[in-house]
C-alpha cells in the first residue's frame, strides 16, 4: 500500500507521490514566479493525461479484437466516438520524453500544445504555449518531464487517469499557497469546496457556479456523487468565468477528470454583464464569488430583471451575486456559496432591505459562520449561505436519490444559524483549513436540522427534526419573526448565544489573575534591568 503523509495545505492524508513530486516541481522552479510556473507545470500533466489516455486507445485498436477488429488506430473519429482526445505523433509523451534532452524541448512542447487543439476543437485556447521562454531553463524543463513522466509508471494505464487527476488538485492548491493573495482568485480552498458539496449533496441534476475559478466546486461534486455510489451522468455542469487564463485552468482539471466541460464558458465581461447561460434553471448552485467588488458595472443594471428583491447597490456585487444566484435556481433548487461576513449586517445602498426581502421570502435556509484565516486571497471574514426555492419538504426533484428520498422534513419560517468561528487549525501564520471532523460536525448539524431523519439513520426527534438540538455557543434554530425583532441581521452569534463554559466566566477572578501576570512580568523586566545596569557598571570599571 502507498504510503501516506499530511497534505502540507490541508493536514489530511495524502499520497507520498503528490507530495514528493511536488517537492521535485518546485525545486526546478528556480527564479521563476508561482504564478506563472503552474501554467508550465500543470500544462504537462495535462499533457501527460491526455497522452496516456490516447495511447491506451491506440493500443487497443492496434491490437484489432473483439469490437476493434479492423480498426484503424490513426482514425480520429475513433478517438472521438471513446471521447478520448486525439494526440498527433509528434505531441505525444513518448515523442517529447525523446527530446527531453534537447536545447529546444521548449519550442517542442508549444508545438505539440499547438498540434492537440488543431486537432481537438474544444481545446482550441486552452492549452498553455510558454515552454520556449527565456527565463525556463531547457535543461530543467526536461527534468520536469522526465518527472512528470514517472507519474503512474507501472500503474494500469486506465488508473493513470485518476492518479494524474489528484496530482493536478494537489499542484492547483500548493500553487495558490505559494501565489498567497494572488492565487486565492482561481482557488478556493478545498476544505470549503468540500464542506460546500457535503451540505448540499448534489446527487442529481444541474450543478451552476457562475464564478467557477479553476473548477474546484465541479470536481468535487462529481466526487461526491461517486464516494456515494452514485451516477456521474446523473449530474450535469454549468459554469462561467470571466478570468480567460483562469478559464483554462478550469477546462484542463475537468478534462483530466473525464467531466464534460462544454457548458463552462468564458467571456471577459462576466456573468452581470453577459450572463453565458441565460436560460439555467439550475438544481444546485454552488460558487465563491469575489467579495465586495466594486467595480461590477452594477450602473448599467439598475433595471435588470435579476434584481426581484431590490436593486443592489452600485459599489458592493455581493447583493448582485444572491440575486444572480436565485433568479438561475429552480423551483426546487438549492444554493449553497460564500460572502464576505459584512452581507449578513450591512444597510449600506439598500443592502438590509434585499436582506429583510430574502428573510421574508423565506429562501435562507442557514447560514455559518466561518473561522478566519480560511482563505488565500483575502483576510476579509467570510460566511456561507445556504438557500431554497422549497423549504416544505415536498421535493419531487429528489425522487429516487437516496439517502435524500423523502427525508427533507418542511422547514418553512425557520432559518438554521451555525457558528463555526472557532473550528479549524493553523497550518502557517497567515492560512487556516477546516479538518474532516469539523466538517462533519457541520454538515451533520445542518443534515440533522434540516432532514426528517438523523444523517446516520434512527427515530426523528421531536418536532419531525432529525435528532437536532441548539448547542449554545455553536446552533440555534431560529424563527422569521424573531430575525425580524433583530432588524435582519443573519449574524451566526446574535442567535447562538455564548456556549456554556462562556457563560460561568467569573471576571473578577480572571482580572485578578491577569494583574498578578502582569506585575510578575513587570518585576522580571526590573530584575533584568538591573542585571545589565549592574554589568555595565563592571564593564566601566574594567576599563
């Protein structure tokens, strides 16, 4: 069995070969920056995965048995009826492993990226042409193939598909903590991906990130539905992105994933301006839209039909992004995304009164509150919201999925608020990841609430809830009304309380203990004071 160390990012078990062949990437990096190396890198890992996939194809029609006989392994169509990208000779990794060695591997890789999207129409301007720059050293470019090209050696070429697949997400993370601020924007960190995906359980139907970065929330859903014994046809992507380089990202890590990419679009005006899929009515939306962008063109949509519960305010998207969110939700449709903390309480350009419209609507279903720290690009604290379009419980768009069927019990005039500030765990000064088991703790505290039945099976609880109960300090079930007595505000810890420990804090006692800490600490400053006057004193003498 492989074996298993800590993900540097996450602090969850990973494969000795993610890490190890990252280390190795990074060494050849040299004078490089982050942000343009994972273009370099992750290009050839998608290079590799599409070669491998083609050669394993090509082996079979070579060999002409069974329904291949008289197969002609250079006929492109063939390729296209497996939905396996055809390679051209010369972009193929044998051929480039090759001239690994050569002064002009460099020119060789941009030609073979140039070969694949001539002949593969959906990669046309996707695959990264930046082999032959000045400033990447041909020398460590063929060691970084030579690497890349151990990757799943001696593996099945069929499981080559799915070790390359986990050691681009692993790269795409390391890059974004090496790129810091800058690469929070293609990346969101895959702790929250995950908790996202958990709490909404895509298992059927139309899933929409509108803001979709490098592709994260797709991935990780079609993951989802198979850690679940589920079909991955059962679930269909739609996604945009406004970022073109970004947008490539996306295309590769679904590509090297085998997942449809065709609806996940680009456009540089973005989703306000030229909403790529107009029509959607999505059953899942599922996206980390930039927090409080000003800039988002919202004067020349103050009368968009998106706006149904108030016209958001020129100077902050975040309200725009809600209503973007549910006028593409279903009628059964779920929503589940982050905004900075500061939508929850702000009355600024109209914000509290979309707010009290959402409440009143009865689309929130709960909101969390998250630790700080959590992501890259900005230390700004940040929230998920989780909405739907049917909070009665009568959700015909489950039917036959289980363990969903049936159990959402109706929720109606109730929103959930969890206050999870205090979960997750360091991994540098400046980064923090949620671990698994807080991620199950929320997610099973929202499915308890929210279902007929406990997430883990058994009897319902009074109240048709899943065997939920408030646990001060961290949930609270909460009614319309008394959000309305609270002016709106969808603050986690207006309505959870103080947890019970925080509630026998004694003041007096710790004052008192913090004084004597402090004169203890003044007296050892005193003492050392007079050490080093006494010793420079001794010193003068000396002289």
């Amino acid at each position: 069995m492989e074996k298993k160390t800590k993900d540097p990012l996450t602090k969850q078990p990973v494969g000795q070969l993610e890490a190890s062949l990252w280390k190795s990437a990074d060494k050849l990096r040299k004078n490089i920056d982050a942000a343009e190396y994972k273009h370099v890198v992750l290009g050839l890992i998608f290079l590799k995965y599409i070669s491998d996939a083609f050669e394993e194809l090509y082996d079979r029609l070579k060999a002409g048995e069974g329904e291949y006989a008289g197969a002609d392994p250079e006929d492109k169509d063939e390729y296209k009826a497996e939905n396996v990208f055809f390679v051209p000779e010369k972009a193929r990794w044998n051929y480039l492993l090759s001239q690994a060695k050569q002064p002009t591997i460099g020119k060789s890789v941009d030609d073979a990226m140039d070969f694949i999207e001539m002949e593969n129409v959906s990669l046309k301007g996707v695959l990264p042409k930046v082999y032959a720059r000045q400033n990447l050293d041909p020398t460590s470019l063929g060691e970084l193939i030579d690497m890349i090209g151990n990757i799943a050696l001696g593996d099945a070429k069929a499981r080559s598909a799915d070790v390359l697949g986990h050691v681009f997400e692993y790269f795409l993370g390391e890059f974004a903590l090496a790129e810091g601020k800058k690469g929070g924007q293609f990346y969101t960190p895959r702790s929250v991906v995950e908790l996202l995906v958990e709490m909404l359980e895509p298992y059927k139907g139309r899933v929409f990130d509108p803001c979709c970065g490098s592709g994260g929330m797709f991935v990780q859903s079609e993951e989802f539905v198979t850690s679940h014994q589920g079909r991955i046809n059962d679930i269909s992507i739609y996604g945009q992105e406004s970022n073109q380089t970004t947008w490539r990202l996306a295309k590769m890590n679904l590509a090297i994933r085998g997942i449809d990419s065709s609806q996940v679009k680009w456009n540089n005006e973005g989703s306000f301006l030229n909403d790529a899929h107009k029509d959607l009515k999505a059953d899942y939306i599922i996206a980390n839209p930039p927090f409080n962008v000003s800039d988002w063109s919202g004067d020349l949509l103050r009368t968009d039909g998106r706006w149904k519960y108030g016209t958001p305010p020129t100077g902050n998207a975040n309200y725009a992004w809600i209503q973007h969110f549910m006028y593409h939700l279903a009628p059964n449709g779920q929503a589940g995304f982050v905004l900075a903390k500061g939508a929850l309480t702000s009355k600024s350009g109209g914000e509290g009164d979309i707010r009290k419209e959402l409440v009143e609507a009865d689309l929130i279903d709960c909101i969390v509150n998250l630790p700080a720290k959590l992501f890259l690009n900005t230390q700004i604290p940040a929230s998920l919201w989780f909405m739907s379009r049917n909070k009665k419980g009568d959700h015909p768009a489950l039917a036959g999925t289980p363990p969903q069927e049936g159990n959402y019990r109706n929720r109606s005039g109730e929103i959930l608020f969890i206050d999870a500030r205090n979960l997750g765990h360091l991994i540098n000064r400046r980064t923090k990841v949620l671990s698994q088991d807080d991620n199950d703790l929320i997610t099973r505290t929202y499915h308890n609430w929210r279902n007929k039945f406990p997430s883990s099976g058994g009897v319902s609880a009074s109240g048709g809830r899943g065997g939920y109960e408030d646990v001060k300090g961290f949930c609270a079930s909460v009614t319309k009304e008394r959000v309305a007595e609270l002016d709106y505000v969808l603050t986690p810890g207006r309505y959870v309380g103080l947890a019970e420990e925080e509630d026998d804090f004694n003041f007096a006692e710790s004052f008192t203990s913090l004084k004597a800490e402090f004169e203890a600490q003044l007296k050892e400053e005193a003492e050392l004071n007079e050490r080093i006057a006494a010793n420079l004193q001794k010193v003068k003498i000396d002289e």
